[in-house]
DNA sequence: TTGTAGGCGTTATCAT
DNA sequence: ATGATAACGCCTACAA
C-alpha cells in the first residue's frame, strides 16, 4: 500500500522524479537545463524546458533551500510603534525590498519588532529562515546590530551607521541639497540663503556641506551671514535680512522649518516665489499641500529600499560591493521655485 | 576526506543527528521530545530538552518545511499604491498578522501586488513558499481571490465577500454603532439623532442597524425623522431641526459627515458636548485632532488581522472554524462625548 | 518507550 | 553530455 500512496502523490504532484522518468533522462538533468549550471546538450535542454513549461513545473523551494542550505527568503525588520507618521516609510521599504527579492527569486519575510525586543527576528536567524536581513534605522541602542554580527548573520542598513563594515545604504543628501542649490545659485545672482537647524545635527552638516559645494562648484564662496544656524529661533530676523539684501531663493534644511518659514512669508505679505522662492532640503506631505506647494528634495524610499535589497543580494551572492552605499534623491518641483534649466 | 569534512561540519552545525549521537539515543527520540508527538519517556525527553536548551539549538525549518511538506510561512498580499493614506492600514495589517504567525510559530512572507498584477503571489504559491494567504480588500475585479481557489491555496480575507465559502473576517460594525448609540441613549432621554449617508450603501445600513438595534434593546422605538439619510447636503436643517427638539445626542454615520457637523455646530456657536454631544460611526484622524476631539467608533487593524491570521491558521490545522468572522470595534472616548457608564 | 529506515524534492559529487 | 548516488536535516510508519 505504500506504492499505491506514491503512484497517487506522483499522479498530481509533479516533481523532477516524474519530470525525468517521463523524458527519460535523470533528474540530473532536468535539474541542470533548469538551474543553468552544469554542461546539458542544446536539444536534451530544451526538451526539458519545453515539457516543464507545458506542466506548468516549478521546484519545490523548501526542497531546494535544504538542498543549497539557502532559503531564498530575505528579513525585513520594521517597528511596532504607536507612530502613524513612519507608516508610508516602511510600507516603501517593503514595497522596495520586495520588488528587489522577487526580481532575483528571493522573498520577503517580516520581522516585527519592539521597543528593545527583537525575538520575532530572532525566530528569523534562529531558525534559518532567512540568507539575510535588512534592517531600518529604529534601533537606537544597536542591539539588533550587534546580535546579527554575533550570529554572522548578513545584513544591510538602510540609513546611516558609522560603525566600520556595516553595509549600508543611505539617501545621498548632500549631493540634492548641492544639486538644488546649484539651481538656485543660476536664478539668484546674489546668492542663496539657508535656514538651518542646530549645527551640531549630523544631517544639518551634510545639508550645509551639499549647499557649500554647489557654491564652489559654481566657482562661488558661501556668504556665511546668509547661512542662518537655529534659524526656528529668529526666522523673522533672517528673512528680513534676506529680503532686504535682495536675495531671490532661500533653502530652508527641513520642512519643520520651512513650513514655518512659509507661515512667516505670508504673514509679511511676501510673495512666493515671485518675490522670494523657497526650497526645502526635506520633502513631507505638508509641504505638498501647504498653500503654496514647496519645491523639496524628495528621499525615494522605494528606491533606496530596492538598492538595500540588491546590496544585500550582492553581499549572499558573494560578491564584495561597498559598505557605504547612497540613493540619489530626486528634487519635486513645486510652485515655490522651478528650476529654468529645462 | 568526507569524513574529515563531515567531522568538521558537526562542530559548529548543531543538527538532530549531532544530539542524537552525543545523548546515545536516536533522532527519532529527539525529534519526538521537541515536538512532543508520540510518546517519549519523560526522563528522556527532559534530558533531550535540556540539552538542547543548553546548545541553544533550533531545528532547521527548512527541512522541518520539506520532511513535513508544511512551509510554515503564510503569505499576506499588500497592494503597491500611490495612495499614501492607507498605508497605517497596511501596516497594521502586517504587524497583525505576524503576531498571531509567531504565536504559532509560523512566519509571514510578503507579496507585493498592483493593479491587476500579481505574480508575486504566483511565486509564493507556485513555489509552494506559504501555507496559506491573507488577503486584503483590495482586489476589485476578484481575480486573486478566483486564483487562490483554482490553486486550492487556503486563504483569509480581511474585509468582507459574499462570494460564499470565502473565509472572511471584519470589524463588527453594526455592534459597535448598537453598543455606542446605546451609551447615548441612557444619556439623551428624547433620542439620538443619526446624521448618515445614503440610504443605499452597505455600510451605511449596516450602521443603521446597529443604530435601530440598541433602540429595540433599550425598548424604544427608532424615531425615523430624526434620520437623516443623505445628510451630507442638508445639514444646517437637520442640526436645527435636532437642537429644536432638545435632542442632547447625534450621530454620525462617518468621519467626513462628522466633520461637517463639527464645523457647522462651532460656526452656529453650538458647544460640544455641552449643548449637543456627537459621536461619529468611523473613526479618522482629523476627528481624533479636532478642534474638539471626537468619540468615535474604531476599527483595530491589528486585532482584527491578528484574528485573521489566527483563523488562517486554524484552518491550516484542520480545525473548521466559521466561515465569516467579526472583530468587536472599540469606543474611542473623547471629549464630544463620554459615556457615563463607568 | 525507543530505534530503524525510508521519504520529502532538490543540489552536488562523482563516475561514465 | 549524462547518470547514479549521496547529501541536506527532519518526520514518521513500522518494527522491536
């Protein structure tokens, strides 16, 4: 009876067993047309493939990852908070890594993780169900960063870490914050402002670094008394300054400062952007919305999310990419400046 | 030299055979003691546990997934839309879900699907990469779910179908409009008002009836001109016509309606609740951040997929659960109105 | 109660 | 170029 339940498994469950008795060849082969590696014949192949095709075969893949001891399966780790506002950004890298996945024959599977508990992604490596896991920037203490290093479990950081030989993938904001300054510098012959935040912000830094460079590439120096630190502070005072300077563009560095920037504009009766325009180095939905759309460096999630999986694809494929990895970002014109180059 | 290398593999590479051959029993008495199947002395079986507890070994679910044919992964199908505002929705879809998956010692694995297009939830089924899937009410034409069936893919949906036999869970809402109206009722002697949408929507009746439903329980009968089907365009004459009446409670149907309502009421010098309390059937975001905050039914995501992927589960486990399946609303008590209950 | 052996469906290593 | 056969690590029917 043991033979009568597998001529009954064999008759619906198609399998290289099956595959190869019916093309009477081994299952080797049929193996190998398959994978692609391994010398078949033209014609043997393609005889396979054609068959395979026609069953509407495909590999079992729990199968195959015993076989390779490779699961195909990719970790994502995204938080448990109480923060609607962080939503879209994680569905985005969901959305990204997946499509990454899928494009290379990997899936995406979640780790769902608290407030300094991380046992969901434990599951995860404990049990080998994942080559790798691809980490967001929510964990403050590093302690999921560590134990994976612990674990030699391969990973990527979407975000920032300055800890050595952590592969990681970042949006490049200096390079939009130069690329949008640039713009700006060719529209306001007198130079462009920038409201900043607290100087000793690590991303403040890098914004102001892209500002300056687009001023050097310009063959320009930085008129550091339009450059306003803290400008939440003493926004009232910097923009007088700037408009009576006749300065036509201002670049504020985040959208919590330029949406207040925009409140003060209209509250003096300042046109934007025909007497002032006004970019942001940090897109958010408000700014699309506020009265006056706000042109703003957009960080596409999706597309930086895509990369960290290609990366960490790279990285199980065996090939060495660099740690330090960057996303350019796209600038989102809006009515509060446009660009006259194109 | 196999044997070299196979010695070297058993030192760091835990597996059955490696506690089996160290505690001098067999694999079969480990795989017994772990999983708790079939009958093992309980010396034995502690004596395994405890071994096992102090290598920290997990049992490799890959071959646990091929030796049993059983993936333990389930698949949950998340659309890739411009539309940023159900993105909270998903999420907690997702969080959900892996809760009630890691309870049970399953995991979830994403498939990322838009407009008419879903071949990654091919692959996860094709490959046999998931158990089952969770579906969520997103596919208009239907397709997925014809697809799940054709494939016998066991699969929940999260939202409502009639389409017979189709697993389904939702939130309760005609329960929680009857527990809510019935809270107003012990506050308002000559009534509650209901300001709804139109008359022949789905949800709209069944928020009726939940509305009529706590009127029989309390032995009242529904007053019927202080419905107001379509209220949207008529307003004004339906909050005069209340107010006039001494009517101390209304509700409304949803957010958007309630809004409108809210604002009328503040532009007519109305105060709430003081003069008329309000309450509304669906809950939002603009009604929590109300210039006066709004009581509001609330549908918990994460409870209901969390029970979604619970009945998924069960299903996968040969249990016969219900076929359609409802998750109790809860009552977001803000200053529009306040149950004096408790 | 415990052990033996075969199977799950691939991939990889040898031969031929 | 192709095939036989042994892993991969676990589960389970059957035997003892």
């Amino acid at each position: 009876m043991r033979n009568m339940d597998n001529r009954l498994r064999n008759a619906d469950k198609i399998t290289m067993d099956v595959i190869a008795k019916n093309l009477e060849v081994s299952k080797t082969t049929v193996s190998r047309a398959i994978s692609g590696k391994g010398r078949v014949g033209r014609e043997t192949r393609d005889k396979v493939l054609r068959y395979i095709e026609s069953l509407g075969y495909k590999p079992n893949s729990m199968a195959r990852a015993l076989a390779g001891s490779k699961t195909f399966n990719i970790g994502v780790v995204i938080p448990d908070t109480g923060d609607r506002g962080d939503s879209p950004f994680f569905k985005d890298c969901l959305i990204g890594v997946t499509a990454a996945s899928a494009r290379r024959d990997y899936d995406t599977v979640l780790a769902v993780v608290s407030e300094g508990n991380y046992g969901n992604l434990e599951r995860l490596v404990n049990g080998r169900r994942v080559d790798g896991i691809i980490l967001t920037r929510q964990d403050k203490s590093g302690k999921m960063l560590s134990y994976l290093r612990r674990q030699d479990m391969p990973f990527v950081l979407i975000g920032s870490d300055s800890d050595s030989g952590v592969y990681q993938i970042d949006s490049d904001q200096k390079d939009g914050c130069c690329e949008l300054t640039a713009k700006m510098l060719r529209q306001s012959p007198k130079g462009v402002a920038l409201l900043a935040g607290p100087k000793d912000m690590g991303v403040e830094r890098l914004r102001y670094e892209g500002y300056a460079q687009a001023f050097e590439l310009a063959g320009l120096k930085v008129n550091e008394s339009f450059v306003f630190w803290n400008s939440e502070s003493r926004l009232d005072g910097a923009l007088d300054k700037i408009l009576k300077a006749g300065i036509k563009c201002a670049a504020c560095s985040d959208d919590l400062i330029c949406l207040k920037v925009m409140e003060r504009l209209k509250q003096k009766g300042v046109s934007v952007p025909d007497r002032l325009q006004v970019v942001s180095f940090f897109d958010s939905e408000e700014l699309e919305n506020n009265d006056v759309p706000v042109t703003s460096l957009h960080v596409d999630t999706k597309f930086l999310s895509q990369k960290a999986g290609d990366l960490l694809i790279d990285i199980l494929d065996g090939k060495n990419p660099d740690v330090c990895n960057y996303a350019k970002c796209s600038v989102l014109y809006r009515s509060s400046f446009r660009s006259n180059a194109g």
